[in-house]
C-alpha cells in the first residue's frame, strides 16, 4: 500500500485495519519519499506505523541523491519526476510487487478521471489510457501478463468531502497540517507557500503570518496554503462544502500544463 502520509492515505490505511482487524495488515506501508516533506509529516508516518505495527518500506531514489536533485537547481517538474515517478518505478522492480494500491480519487484531477479502479500497467510501468479494461457491476478484470503490474484505486469513487465526512465520522487522525494554524507564508503563484529553511525568497515577496491550512501535503516547497478558520474537523467539513476550486488547485508541480498529470502518470507516475 502506497502511504503518502496525507488524508487519503489515512482514509485507505483506516480501510485497511478495519478489514484485517483483528488481525494486523498482511501488506507493507511503501512510502516513496523526495526528502523535502515537511516535517510533520516525517513524524506523523513513522508514528503511525509504529502504532499499528506494520512494516514501513521508505525509498529514496540513489540516483537522485547521487546527483543532488533538487527543486531549486533542477526545477519540480524534473525533481517530481525523478524523486517520485523513477523512484516509484525502482521500488516495484526492486520488491517485484505485482499489485500496490493507494488513495488516488477521480474527483481530484482530470487525468486521474479517466482511470479505472484496477489500472493495468505494461513492463515499463506504463500507462495508456485508451487500453482501460471495462468495469460494468464493479466487477474487475485483474489477470495480468508477465512483467505488468496493477495499480488498485480502491477509493477512486469518492469525492473530497466523502473523504472529509468519513474522516470526522470515524474520527481519524490526520497530521496537524490539514488544521488552521498561524504559519509564516509569502504569496506565490496565487497561493500561500510556507517559509521554511529551503525557501529562496524571490524579488518582492514578504513574508507576512496568516492563519491557514492545507488542503493537500506534498513537498513543503511546491504545497500552497488557504487561508482559514478551520481548525476542527467540523469547520473543515463546512469549508469543503463551500469550495469551487480542486484540493490540488494550490500544488505547483500540478501546473505546468493541461495535460502536465496525465503525461507523468503515462510514465509511471502513480
């Protein structure tokens, strides 16, 4: 199970025990890391799998750390492709895993729209999206040749506030970053990116302090924030509802063209 440390995967995670309870689940935690996550996130992952007890796999793509890639010198697209797409493509060969599943839904993006629940993938890992197998009565066609592998969307069906109301519902522990907070941010591409020791200021920003939260969690120098109020489950719930813009509307490696997501999941982006 890919865990990515944010709502979706705590949702997926949340599934999975419930399922396998009381038992613990069968299956590894893989969590394909760039290395520039805040924080929060480092911290809330290891806990988490150290409470649940299950095994934790992290992966760092060698060759990314051998030539310093980075968001700054080489750009995010190019270190979202080699930090997450390469890496995750690495792992699979590395564990010879022939199903991984996680909590990719198709309200949040238009590429991921055209994904099915089971997603074959070819030998390479990648993607076409005019080869999706039918999936009439929800009934699932996982056979496979040698070499493809399957990516599993168990919630792909559920929107934003599905997620939000099971999350209040079952009372889920998500990290702090998705709750209003005062945080030191600049304005940036129309979002409130947060200061941190990797920020590099650009010409006539300020860094000013508001109170806002995230709305989705990625690399701490690519995710913008909101500005709100919401510091509980139910003000969050309530602000969801009021929302026109998509989740990943303040993610930057999601704004490099129409067609930016679409393009890197045909590579093997998950």
């Amino acid at each position: 199970m890919l865990y990515s440390v944010g709502k979706d995967s705590s949702v997926m995670l949340h599934l999975a025990v419930k399922a396998f309870y009381p038992s613990t689940p069968s299956f590894p935690l893989i969590h394909v890391d760039t290395m520039w996550k805040f924080q929060e996130m480092y911290t809330f992952r290891d806990a988490t799998a150290e409470r649940l007890g299950m095994e934790l796999v992290v992966h760092h793509n060698p060759d990314c750390i051998a030539r310093d890639i980075n968001p700054f010198d080489h750009g995010s697209a190019l270190h979202t492709d080699l930090w997450k797409t390469e890496g995750l493509k690495q792992l699979l060969d590395e564990k010879k895993y022939d199903l991984c599943f996680g909590g990719a839904r198709r309200d949040e993006e238009k590429s991921r729209a055209k994904e099915r629940v089971f997603s074959i993938r070819s030998p390479q890992h990648q993607w076409d999206p005019k080869r999706q197998r039918p999936e009439l009565w929800s009934i699932y066609n996982a056979r496979r040749t040698p070499g493809e592998t399957v990516r599993v969307f168990p919630i792909s069906n559920w929107t934003e506030m599905d997620v939000w109301n099971y999350i209040l519902r079952e009372n889920i522990e998500i990290p702090s970053l998705y709750y209003a907070h005062e945080r030191e941010v600049v304005r940036r591409s129309g979002s409130w990116i947060p200061v941190s020791e990797y920020l590099i200021m650009q010409e006539n920003e300020e860094v000013v302090t508001k109170k806002i939260r995230f709305r989705t969690l990625g690399d701490i120098t690519i995710t913008g924030g909101i500005e709100s109020e919401a510091d509980t489950l139910e003000k969050i719930v309530g602000e969801v509802a009021a929302m026109r813009e998509t989740e990943r509307g303040n993610r930057a490696d999601d704004k490099r063209s129409e067609t930016s997501m679409e393009d890197r999941k045909k590579q093997g982006y998950f």
